[in-house]
C-alpha cells in the first residue's frame, strides 16, 4: 500500500512538473527560451543531434566516444585497484609501506589532475583514462582493502590452521568474503569515473558527451544543454544498473536487506 | 594478515614509503627521461609554491586565488547547508513533501554536478554565481539524505509523547527532531564539505577567471607543470584542513550529546 501511494503521488509530480514546464516556457514564455529549452526545442535538438549531428558527429558517436573511455579507464583503474586494496588488507608490510603514500596523494580531489593528464598527453584518450584512472582507483582499493578487513576472524584462522595455499587463500576466502565491499567501491569507482570523464571532456575534448556540452553552452543553445545532459544521466544510470546486474549474478551468496542503488 | 605490526616498525615501513615515493619521483625528474617542464620535480614544486605566495600567476598569488576559490566555497555550502538540512528535516516529518520530493531529488541524482556547468554559467554566469550553482548542486544532496535519515530514525516514541502533548509541528521539528538527528546532520555536513569543494574545483577548471582552478588552466596552456602541481598540493590541502575541521566540530557534538 505504502509503495502504491508513493508511486502515485511521486508520477504526479513528475507529470505535473513536465506541464509546469511546457507552460512557463512554451505556453506563457515567464522563463524565456534564452535561459531553458522548452520542450519542443529539447526535441528539435535531439533529433539534430541523433540525425545530422552535432560537433562534427552524431549523438551516437558522442555516447559511443564517452562509453569507451569510462569502460576503459573503470577496467584500468579497477584491475590496478582491487589487487592492491587485496595486498593491503592480506599484508601487514604492504599495508604500512604504502598507507602513507596513499594518504598523501588521497585528498587531491580527482578533477584537480585534469589539467597535468592535459598537460602530459593533450585532449586524446590517453588523458581521459589517466583522470578516469586516479579518480576511480581510490575508491576500489579503500573499499577492497575494508572488505578484507572485515572477514570474520574464525574463516580466515581456519584456513591458516589447515594449511591453505597463499593462493587458495585469497581465491576461496579472501575474495569472495570482501566480494560485498569489493562491489561497492567499484560502484564508487563507477560514478567518479563518469563525473570526472564528463568533467575531463568539458575542460577540453574533440568528441563525447561533455564536448557536446561544452559547444552548446559556447554557442548558448540550451535544448542542446538539456539533451547532454539528460544523456549523461541516462548512460550513468544504464552503466549502473549493468554493475547491479553483475554483481547480483556474481556475489550469489550474499543477501543484503539495503538499498539496490 | 591478522595482528599488527609493532608500531616501530610499522613508522619505519611507512617513511620507508614515503621516502621511496619521493625519491622515486625525484628520480624520474632528475633522470631527464621526461622533460623538465613536464615533471618538475618535488624539490621544485615546493620552491614554485613558496615563490607563488608573492609573485602573483594569473591575476594573483596564490592566496588570493585559494581566497576567491574560498568564497565561492563558502556561499555555495552554506545555501546547500540552509537549504538541504530544513528541507530533510521537514520530509522527515511530512509525509507527503517526502512524497514529492524524492521523486524529483532520485531524477536529478543522477545528473552529475559537474554537468550543470553550461546551465550554471548561461544562467549566473562564470563569475561567482555560476560556480556556487555547481558547489551547491555538489555538496546538496549529502547535507538533505542525512538531515531526512536522522529525522527518521527518530525513536518514534519521543515524536508520538509529543504529538500526544499537542506540541505544534513547528516544536516538534526544532526541539524533537533537530536535536535527534543532529549526529547524522553533522556527517551529512561533513561529506557535503568534501563534494562541494571537489565539485568547485571542477568548476573553476571550465568556467572562472579566478581562483585556484583558474590558475591551474593557466598554467597547463603556459606549461608551467610546477604551478599545476602547485594547485593540486593546496587544493588537496585546503581540503583536508576543511575536513579537520569539521571533524572537530562533530567530535565536540559527538562528546556533548554523551556519544563519544
């Protein structure tokens, strides 16, 4: 019942926020068309964008550009990410060597490397991928190395009583015990790869999505800001989802009660 | 992997750490197998970052850059703190605001705060209004999600005793709620600081004319590695300062509310 009446009021609102504004924009102009699309310019530009294109290709180029450097620098930064957030939490000696080193260069936010990827390897993909690289690898290892951190105690002195191989060790305990902890920080990993590649292509890009963005905000077209926009959130959401999937077929012995997002 | 390391050793391996980071760097920097203006090394930075407290770069020195870049902060944080801890309490309380609410905040949380930038600056432009737009869209959603998950949390017998003693709605929120969820507001508080000031630094990169993201842009077209480098260490460190600070302040509520 409570799920009912929350899906009601919650269409409604949205419903009447898509009226509201088809009438402060189309209908009686209050905000003018200079400052936000109205639904029919929204629409024109979509079609512009998937049709003919815009910033020399079309939506589809743009998405394709933008998917290809989060999957490359999400699959970089996580198989440098994960084995190292293992070595930390399964070695005390590499944990003390390299905490210190990881406390240092942590609180650089990740934006903050864009102009020295731009400044090492120009507006290519290489840059993008170095930023996608240090914005998502610090969450996978944080979280990898907690995960560890956490397995019960009796498991891994089981194991260490029978005489496990080092390799058994990490294959059949550690990994599949740190596997909740694992998926959230790559769940991390996943959305600080896409805000910082949308940043990375704003600051300067020859195609993907933040470079749409940024030509429409030069050339002052907002339908084609909405449509970048909306397209950014659909593909963060979709890639998401895909992660949620993967990690239901995968961590299959794990029921967790919390939120799915 | 279980037990710890006796602490001496433990200092050891981690200056060992950090040592052979710097040196490595140092290293690589000196070797001359990248260019000097590509990898300055740390030596370098340090003696840039001393030099950029008086010479002014792009309009300023350092200080007054990490000064404009700290109003910015400052007024977008404290709109998302105003804004985002009234509004999560007041879902807290009625359901029906919830109701409306939510639908629209799960839409727009998708949208990553940087991608608000073109609208930023078409609507406030790139001066100080467009930035705080970004700060805000930033640090917003963390400072109302923990105002609306402690008012929720509230031991539902504390909110029926006074709703039994007709305590208007309006108390009820100021002296039932707020006091009962101010540890989760606190932390909410304290993560919305992080992601604002990340998202600020982001903004300043793409639109801005001053502040410490400005001068890095500037100094990527001019080449200068150092100054870049130079911003990273004093955004990274304005951000830990901040984080201090609001760790202070939660641990000083923590301890008065007597759950320390």
């Amino acid at each position: 019942m409570p799920l009912r009446r929350r899906s009601v009021i919650g269409l409604t609102t949205l419903a009447l926020l898509a009226a509201l504004w088809f009438l402060a924009t189309s209908v009686t102009g209050m905000i003018s068309p200079g400052r936000f699309p109205t639904p029919g310019d929204t629409w024109t530009a979509a079609v512009q964008a998937s049709v003919r294109g815009y910033g020399d290709a079309t939506l589809l180029i743009h998405v394709l550009q933008s998917l290809k450097l989060v999957a490359l620098g999400f699959a970089v930064s996580i198989l440098v990410g994960v084995p190292l957030g293992l070595l930390m939490g399964t070695s005390l000696t590499a944990e003390a060597l390299l905490n210190p080193v990881f406390m240092l260069l942590r609180p650089i936010p990740p934006l903050a490397w864009i102009p020295l990827a731009i400044l090492w390897f120009g507006l290519g993909d290489t840059a993008k991928i170095m930023v996608i690289f240090f914005a998502a690898f610090v969450p996978s290892v944080i979280n990898t190395h907690a995960g560890v951190r956490q397995i019960d105690r009796p498991l891994i002195e089981a194991a260490r009583m029978l005489g496990t191989p080092r390799w058994r060790f990490i294959g059949e305990v550690v990994v599949p015990g740190a596997a909740p902890m694992i998926f959230t920080g790559l769940r991390l990993s996943l959305q600080a790869s896409w805000t910082t590649l949308v940043a990375a292509e704003l600051v300067g890009a020859l195609a993907g999505l933040g470079h749409l963005l940024n030509l429409a905000q030069q050339d002052l077209y907002p339908g084609m800001i909405l449509v970048g926009m909306i397209a950014v959130a659909i593909f963060g959401a979709l890639t998401t989802a895909l992660l949620g999937a993967v990690e239901r077929r995968t961590v299959t012995w794990v029921r967790t009660a919390g939120e799915p997002a | 992997m279980i037990g710890t390391l006796d602490p001496a050793r433990r200092l050891m391996l981690g200056a060992i750490g950090l040592v052979g980071f710097l040196g490595l760097w140092a290293l690589v920097a000196a070797s001359g197998l990248v260019g000097k203006a590509f990898l300055p090394g740390p030596l370098d930075v340090a003696a840039r970052l001393v030099a950029l407290l008086h010479t002014s770069f792009a309009g300023g020195t350092l200080l007054v850059h990490l000064g404009s870049s700290l109003q910015r902060f400052t007024a977008g944080y404290a709109l998302a703190a105003l804004v985002g801890v009234p509004l999560g309490l007041l879902m807290g309380r009625f359901r029906l605001l919830d109701d409306i609410v939510s639908p629209i905040f799960d839409a727009l949380r998708f949208i990553a705060p940087i991608a608000w930038v073109p609208f930023a600056a078409l609507w406030f432009g790139t001066g100080f209004g467009g930035p705080v737009l970004i700060i805000f869209s930033g640090a917003f959603p963390p400072c109302l999600l923990n105002a609306y998950r402690g008012a929720r949390q509230v031991d539902a017998r504390y909110i029926e005793a006074a709703e039994m003693l007709g305590t208007p709605s309006h108390r009820l929120i100021l002296e039932v709620l707020l006091p009962a969820s101010v540890p989760s507001i606190v932390a909410g508080l304290r993560i919305g600081a992080g992601l604002g000031w990340q998202s600020l630094v982001g903004a300043e990169l793409i639109v801005a004319s001053t502040g410490v993201g400005y001068m890095m842009v500037q100094a990527q077209s001019g080449v200068s590695t150092a100054t870049v480098m130079v911003g990273m260490v004093a955004i990274g460190l304005v951000g830990v300062l901040i984080d201090v600070a609001l760790r202070t302040v939660e641990a000083r509520i923590h301890r008065r509310l007597g759950r320390a």
